[in-house]
C-alpha cells in the first residue's frame, strides 16, 4: 500500500505586493487504526509514511510488546478514507494484551486521549538513569541542527514535526516525521527497533514542546535524553526527573536549557559509552 504523504493544495497567495494563484504542498492527514487479533485498538491521526515503523513503535511505547519478535505479522491496508494496520501478536503477548486492552481516540494533539484511569496516564516510566550516555553542548546545539537536515516533508510543507535519534560522535542516525509529534516519535521507536539500535546509546530529538507522553515514549525507547527545540510541562519535568534522563529544552541556536540530570552534560567533546 503507497499513499502519497504530501498533497498540492489550490490557494491564493497574498503578499505584500499583492496576490497571485498557487499551489502549496500540505502534509495528508488520515485515521490510522492498528488492529490486535482482528479488534481496534487504537485510531490516530498521522501522516500515512513509514506505517510499518510506526506499528511496531506504538506496540512498544505504549507497552503492547516488549520486543520487537512478539510481534508475528504487520500487514498495512487501505479501508476507505483511512488504513487499517493489522498486527498479529504471538501467544503469550497476545494472551497479555487481551487482558490489559483498552481503547484511544487520538487526536493529532493528544497522546493520551481514551486512557481509562488516571494510574494509567500517570504510569511509572522505565529508569534510564544507569545509561552511560553524557552530551556536550555542541552535542546538544548540533543534535537540533542536523534534525533540520532529515527534515524532507516538513521542507516542503512547514506543517509536520519530526523526531531523530542523536549519538554523539555520530550524528543523527535516524528521524521520522508526522503531523503529530507522537505519531513522529513511535515511528521513530519503530525504525530503530528494526534496526537493532539500542536507545541508551543516544537522545531523542524532538521539534515539539516535552509533554509527559513524549518523556514516556523516549523512555520506553531507553533513551537517557531527550532534546527539544519547545518548552516541557512541569509533569514532564517530574517525569524525567524520576526516570533518570536528562531533559534539554528550548534549544536554540547555541542556547539552551537543562532542566533534569545535568550531570549527562559534560564539558569538551562527549563520546558515547555503550
């Protein structure tokens, strides 16, 4: 299944020196439904790219499998307006997810729409504190620089937001984009999961502000730091805080602000320890 991320939008471009008709490429925007053993689970709003990471990033961050081999099968498929992603899990995760399932309606604004408890919403994050990972602040400052780089749909469109996986003495290896700065961050989980990159090697990378979701998912990850370009919530804050990850925000230009953990920022040139 291929369905276009980008679409050509009609519009009347007024300017300064006056207006003129043209074409604006949009980021699309579809339901996407991941469906455990035949029943939906989940609806998003997403950007349909890179779908089969963003299966098997959801199934991990929101603690649907632990690994990526409890999953047996992926399969993507086009049902009317939206795409309904099949995903069929072995025994013992299957058995596990019927008996803890639930339902979410989640808008592209929310991560935790539908979440039936609030012991649910506020659920103990995975600790990353023993992670070996420390960054310098030219780590930090060209961690956001380079995610600008990997940036393909949001060049063309100025609307999605992307999430990158950052290793010092490396760069970037990977990143992901959605309208939806969750969406962008399981498909993130999803690549690296299939790539066998181990999380505490490197940061999360966010263009997004840091809510209490984004810390739960980088977590989940096993990522020892996650950098923004935007602002955290107080919760977030309490969150990394309590998982052992440093919290880096606001990054702008050379400027930032370290809000858990400084610690992990180190003077020079860090290097990762695997």
């Amino acid at each position: 299944m291929s369905r276009p991320p980008v679409t050509a939008a009609p519009r009347i471009a007024r300017r300064v020196h006056g207006a003129a008709t043209a074409a604006r490429m949009v980021p699309e925007e579809v339901p996407v439904a991941f469906s455990y053993g035949g029943t939906t689970h989940a609806v998003m709003m997403a950007t349909p790219a890179d779908l089969e990471d963003f299966a098997l990033g959801f199934s991990l961050t929101e603690g649907i499998v632990a690994a990526p081999d409890e999953i047996e099968a992926v399969a993507v498929e086009e049902a009317g307006e939206g795409i309904d992603i099949q995903i069929t899990l072995g025994g013992e995760p299957g058995a596990r997810f019927a008996a803890r399932r639930r339902h979410l309606a989640g808008p592209v604004g929310c991560g935790l729409c539908g979440i039936e408890s609030i012991e649910e919403a506020l659920r103990r994050v995975r600790d990353v504190g023993a992670a070996a990972l420390t960054l310098s602040a030219g780590d930090i400052t060209r961690s956001v620089r380079q995610l600008a780089e990997w940036q393909t749909l949001h060049a063309q469109t100025g609307a999605v937001h992307a999430a990158g996986f950052y290793v010092p003495g490396s760069g970037i290896l990977a990143a992901r984009e959605d309208v939806g700065r969750h969406n962008a961050l399981d498909k993130l989980a999803g690549g690296l999961a299939r790539a066998g990159v181990d999380g505490e090697t490197g940061a999360v990378v966010v263009t997004s502000r840091v809510s209490v979701e984004m810390v739960q998912k980088a977590a989940a990850i096993g990522a020892p730091a996650i950098l923004a370009v935007s602002a955290p919530t107080a919760l977030a804050i309490r969150t990394a805080e309590e998982a052992g990850m440093m919290l880096v925000a606001l990054v702008r230009g050379d400027e930032f602000d370290v809000f858990t953990h400084a610690r992990r920022l180190v003077e020079g040139e860090a290097r990762n320890v695997a």
